[in-house]
C-alpha cells in the first residue's frame, strides 16, 4: 500500500504564487520596485509616484515598463 505522506514529503516542492511572486518582485531593480509597489499596489497616480521617488514623470514610466516586464517574464504571465 502506499503511504501518502511519504509521497508528498519525498515530492519535489514548487514555491506557493505568493512565494513566487515575493522572488519575481525582489528581483526587481529598488527603483523598478519602488515605481511598481507605488503605482501597482498603492494607486499614486504617476505623477504622484514620481514625486514621491523626486523622480521625473518619463524615469517613472521607464521604471514601471522594465518592472512590469520582468514580472510578466518571472511569473511566466501571458496575454
């Protein structure tokens, strides 16, 4: 008979999507962070964003295209 704990302990682990997530967001540059966490996850406008980092409203938006990038590649999103 098999033994199912044994099976899922000797399993190989794949990170939860929060976890994933957590990996794709620190490997973000701290100014592609910075710009994607305020603008993403708090709702600054863009030129609120930008003030906020003293940052012009271009810098952001370059920040924000290069940390959007890297989470769409890390956490393999398509569409």
């Amino acid at each position: 008979m098999i033994d199912l704990c044994e099976v899922m302990l000797k399993a190989p682990r794949s990170p939860s999507p929060l976890a994933q997530v957590r990996q794709a967001v620190d490997a973000l540059s701290a100014q592609e962070r910075a710009a994607v966490m305020l603008v993403c996850v708090k709702g600054l406008s863009y030129q609120d964003a930008a003030q906020t980092l003293g940052i012009s409203l271009g810098m952001l938006q370059e920040h924000l295209l290069r940390g959007r990038l890297t989470l769409i590649t890390k956490l393999n999103l398509k569409g």
